[in-house]
C-alpha cells in the first residue's frame, strides 16, 4: 500500500482524530490554566495598587496632622469610600507607648468591632512589625491575612511616620469582591467553561459517532456479503441514510450478477442441448450397417474411423464449454459457507481407492482433522477430482500418490503430489493456462487443456488459490489453499 493511499485509510483518519481531540483539551487546558494565574495575579496587583495609591494619597495629611484635628480624617476617608472596601486609620502616638488604637474607618465601626479587628491585626503581627519600624511597608495575600472573621481580605498595610506619632493604613477588600473578581474556584468548575466542556465532547461524540457508525455499517456489508445465503439486502443491513444510497447500489449489482450467472447456465445448458442433437445423429448415422459394409474399403474405412474420433472430441468439448460457463456462472455469485475439508478430502480418498483398487496408483495420505473452510462443496470437489486426475494421469505403474492436508495460519494447504516426469521450470505456470496441455495428441476427449485452469478459478472464487512445484526427487506437486472457516480460524 502507497504512502498515500495510507493516509486515505478511514482507520488512520480515525485513529489521527483520536489523538487531535485527547491532545486538544490538554493543551487548551494548559493554556487556560496559565492565562487564569496569570488574570489572578494582574487582579490581586490592581487591587493591592489601588490600595497603595489611596494610602499614598492619605500619607502628606497624616504627616502634618495634629491630633487635635483628627476629625478631619473622616471627610477625608469619605473621598475614598467605595462598597466592598474598607479604610481603617490607627494611631501610635510619639509619647503613648507602643500601643495603636483605632482614630478613624470609612466604613464606621463600633467600639467593638474596632476592638475586634485590633486584636485581629496583632494576631497577624502586623501591628507589632509597625512598632518596630514605623517605616515598615506589608502586603498581605488574600486568604492568607484577612479580618472581620475572614469577611475581608488585607490588601494594604502602610506605616506613615508623622507629627502626632506613627500611622497606620490599613485597606482591606471584601472577600466577595475578589472572589466574584478572580474566581476562588479552579477555572475548569466555572459555568461558561463547564459549558465549553460539554459543547466539546458532544462534539467528540459526534464525531465518535460518525466514524462508528460508518465503520459498523461497512462491517455489516462485509459480512452479508461473506454469508452463503442471504435472505435479506445490503439496504437493510443499515439506517444511515448516506450509506443506505451506497447498500441500494450493492444491492443492484448483486441483482445484476445473479441475472447473468443465471443467464450463463441457462445458455449453456441450451447451446450443449443445440450441440448434442447434430452430433448424436451423426453417430447414428455412422453406426448404420450399410454404412460400413464388411467390404469397405480401407480409405473410406479410416474416414470414418477419423469423422468418429473428431465427433468424441467434439462432444468432449462441447461438455467442457459447458463446464466453463456453468464455473464463470459459479465464479460471479459463488454460494460460500462453512465447509469441514477434513471430512471431504478423507471421503473423496475413500472413494477413489474404492474406484481404483490395487494394482492402481495407491494414495499416502496425511489429513489434519477439524480443518473448516469457507467455501463451495461442489467447487472443492471439482477441484479434487481435477487435480487427482491429473496426479493418476501422469503417475508410473510403480509411482505413489501422496496427500497431504494441513492447517497454516488462517488458510488450509492442501497438496496432493505425484512421482511423474514433473514439467519444465519455465512451464509450471503455463499449466494453468486454458487449453494449454501437456498430455499427447489423441489421448481421448476428456482432456482438452481447461481442468487446471478450470481448478484454479474455482479455488480463486473461494479466495484461494493453486500453485506447481516440482516434487523432490521426482513428480509435480500442486499445493491448493483455501482460507480458514472464521469460527475455525487459527494462527501459529
């Protein structure tokens, strides 16, 4: 098979789909995962930037700020407040110890809340890093720094050194806002990409199904026609329409077939009919006492010697055009089935040594039992008694016939050599020819050159074949094989 008519194969079509649709998400999936991360990250820099831009913006009035004015700081907050987001101010003055408390928050809080978010920044040592330097700058990442019972997340820390002692800003950011802004949830459990998902493997199974359907429809011609005997067409065998058109034509070209194997026996049994009236009568005719008087003369004797041998050879070939067209007929529609060739190759020896008792030719044979083929019995037998025949024909008064029937693989080989003269090299596949034979002129009118031609086809139509050797030491051995009964089928 060609490269090219390779690639044309629905299997590797199929088979290179397969893998485009397995790598396909892989890769959109590593894409996806990488740009999710990277979206994450630009999401967490804005808000924390937005956070830090707000703080620088609060840093000039805090460093100026006494405390008798932080009151102020509530009007100043209100510039910044936004839903979502809170903006808490503590203060640790110059002389008051290490202590912060809570001066001002947009939104407002309570006494305990303010108390209770306290505590929650010395928990996370973000105060106390501030004692320690009030130069100090945090950022904390969301889920891993949050207050208000991890209702909000921390998004800026910044230390202000200013006249009335050391500030603190602190952003923090609701919890549900970065959620619904970066998706907590990994990226493949959201809805739209759920969605994605089940619009890609409808559409894998789509294509899944395409291929399978078109796929179990061919088998389903395969073995219709495989069966001996079909009751049914090939357009019942499947429901896609598109291949429905296709069974429709199979289904006429069988029907064609059928017409011309049957119009084939039909004339050949009328020409051999037509053939065999003028011939019988001319044997009559020839038979007639006055025709052949005691006093004949010895001419006129050799005519019709002569006109009686041409008449047999005659008549042979008009039965062998019979048998050729009744096999061309066979060879279109042949009617295959399940055939056990151990059975039939042991009764045909039966017979023949029945039909050939001692001192003729005597048969060693070697069967394998349980050998099933597919094939035509009446084919199968022609071939026997064709290449049997031909085994006798040129076997020596003190030769040996030998049989040998075996299974190889998924074919049945079975040989049947003589211990004759053999042929040529340059011959051996010439015997194969029709009318070709080796036998002499005038060795009656039942061999006229189509028996192994004739064999072979028949072997052919089974899906076998016939092939010559020469047998060691001496002899011609024809080697015919068949191909195994499915069911029977075995490798070695």
């Amino acid at each position: 098979m060609s490269s090219a008519r390779w690639l044309r194969s629905i299997r590797v079509r199929a088979a290179g789909l397969a893998i485009v649709l397995v790598v396909l998400p892989i890769l959109i999936f590593t894409i996806l995962e990488r740009a999710d991360s990277d979206r994450r990250g630009l999401i967490l820099a804005a808000v924390r930037d937005t956070g830090d831009a707000i703080a620088a913006a609060l840093a000039p009035g805090l460093r100026e700020l006494r405390p008798a004015d932080i009151g102020q700081l509530d009007t100043a907050l209100a510039r910044f407040g936004v839903p979502d987001r809170s903006i808490k101010i503590l203060l640790r003055p110059a002389a008051a110890g290490s202590d912060f408390f809570f001066v001002a928050s947009q939104p407002a809080l309570s006494p305990d809340q303010a108390q209770a978010e306290r505590r929650q920044l010395l928990d996370l040592g973000i105060l106390p890093d501030l004692a320690s330097d009030c130069a100090a700058r945090l950022l904390r990442q969301s889920g891993a720094s949050t207050i208000d019972d991890g209702a909000q997340a921390l998004v800026s820390v910044t230390a202000v050194q200013g006249t009335a002692g050391c500030w603190a800003v602190v952003i923090a950011t609701s919890q549900r806002r970065i959620l619904g802004a970066i998706e907590a949830r990994p990226f493949w459990m959201r809805e739209e990409v759920r969605l994605a998902l089940a619009i890609y493997a409808l559409m894998a199974t789509l294509i899944a199904a395409i291929f399978a359907g078109v796929w179990v429809g061919l088998l389903r011609f395969r073995r219709l026609a495989l069966m001996p005997q079909r009751d049914f067409a090939f357009a019942d065998a499947t429901d896609i329409p598109e291949l429905a058109q296709l069974a429709r034509a199979f289904d006429e070209m069988v029907h064609r077939l059928q017409v011309g194997a049957h119009m084939l026996r039909t004339a050949a049994e009328e020409n051999a009919h037509a053939l065999k009236g003028p011939i019988g009568t001319i044997r009559q005719l020839l038979a007639l006492p006055e025709l052949a008087p005691p006093g004949l003369a010895p001419p006129q004797a050799q005519a019709l010697r002569g006109i009686t041998t041409a008449l047999d050879r005659l008549d042979g070939l008009v039965r062998s055009a019979r048998h050729l067209d009744e096999a061309a007929a066979d060879m279109l529609a042949p009617r295959l089935a399940p055939l056990d060739l151990s059975a039939l190759v042991g009764g045909f020896i039966d017979t023949d040594r029945a039909m050939h008792p001692p001192p003729g030719t005597p048969i060693d044979a070697a069967i394998e039992p349980g050998v099933w083929v597919r094939a035509q019995d009446e084919m199968v037998e022609t071939i026997l008694e064709t290449v049997m025949d031909n085994a006798r024909g040129f076997s020596p008064a003190d030769g040996r016939i030998e049989i040998r029937l075996a299974r190889t693989g998924d074919v049945a080989e079975l040989t049947i050599a003589d211990e004759g003269p053999g042929v040529a090299q340059a011959r051996l596949e010439r015997i194969f020819e029709r009318y070709h034979s080796l036998r002499p002129e005038g060795g009656g009118s039942n061999h006229f050159g189509i028996g192994l031609w004739l064999a072979r086809q028949h072997a052919r139509a089974c899906g076998g074949d016939i092939t010559a050797t020469n047998h060691a030491p001496r002899g011609l051995a024809l080697r015919i094989t068949l191909p195994m009964a499915q069911a029977h089928a075995t490798s070695r």
